[in-house]
C-alpha cells in the first residue's frame, strides 16, 4: 500500500465517555489503526449567536477504503 492510501479523520463529540465509545468501537472492528484525543475549546454560530464550548477532538488513522464503514458506525 501507498501512502495516499491511507487518510487522518478528524471529528468531534461533546463529552469523554462518547469520545471513548467511539474509540472502542472503531478500534475493536479494526476500522482504525490508532486514534488521538485532545480537549479543546471551540467558538461556533448556535442559535443566532455566537458560543463557546469544549469539546474532545478524535484524529483516527485509517485506510481510505474503511471511510464510508467508520462513517455508518
């Protein structure tokens, strides 16, 4: 395999126990090599207005063939 085959996910969720759900789940189906959480703080439109939360970001590194399984999951 080639280098531009596989690809980095980026997503976020709300709390640690989601963030560690789906760390389990998608390492346990072997949909992801390795993931990296980090806790950070995001500034989005909601609402009309403008929020501030913290958030868990995932980074997961995959093969780009397993995108659409991890995206069902």
């Amino acid at each position: 395999m080639e280098a531009s085959d596989y690809c980095l996910i980026k997503t976020t969720t709300d709390t640690k126990e989601n963030a560690d759900a789906i760390t389990k789940i998608l390492l346990e189906k072997k949909l992801i090599a390795c993931v990296q959480s980090s806790i950070i703080q995001s500034a989005y439109h909601w609402q009309g207005k403008i929020a501030e939360s913290e958030e868990i970001l995932l980074q997961m590194k995959t093969k780009k063939s397993l995108f659409k399984k991890i995206q069902t999951e």
